[in-house]
C-alpha cells in the first residue's frame, strides 16, 4: 500500500482540478464553435452532442481559447470590467 504525503495529496488534487477546468475550456470552446454546430446540427437537436477527440495541440488552443470564453460569459475577465468603469 502507497501512502501519500498531504503535499502530494494536494498536488495530486490541484492538478486533476487544472485538468477539468482544461477539458471544461476545450468543451465549451467546440461546442460554442459556428462551424461544430452547423456540421452537426441534425444530431444536436436528437442527440447529446458528440466532442470530439482532438490532437494534443488543438486541445490546448481550444482549452484555453474555451476559458477565456467561460470568463466572458461569466463576467469575469478583468478586460471587459476595465472597459465598463
């Protein structure tokens, strides 16, 4: 049996929660995506969409393109707040 230390418990934790807010970000950034909803636009309106599994690469553009896209939408990038005062 492998006993953890509490600093690697807590590494361990930081970066599975880095890797769901990651794979939050690509998710939310192909389905917000024009051209993913018009070449599946017959699926979505009978099915759960379909993500796709993408390269390496793409995966973190879209990752981090996908939250800069959640923060918008959440009113939480420092760059429209500055624009409004």
């Amino acid at each position: 049996m492998h006993i953890f230390s509490g600093i690697e418990l807590l590494d361990n934790e930081k970066k599975t929660q880095s890797i769901a807010i990651d794979v939050l970000g690509y998710i939310y950034a192909v389905l917000n995506s024009n051209s993913y909803r018009e070449k599946y636009s017959d699926y979505l309106t009978k099915d759960f969409p379909r993500v796709p599994v993408p390269s390496k690469s793409l995966f973190s553009i879209l990752s981090k393109l996908g939250g800069e896209l959640v923060e918008l939408h959440l009113f939480e990038n420092l760059r429209i707040k500055n624009k409004n005062k």
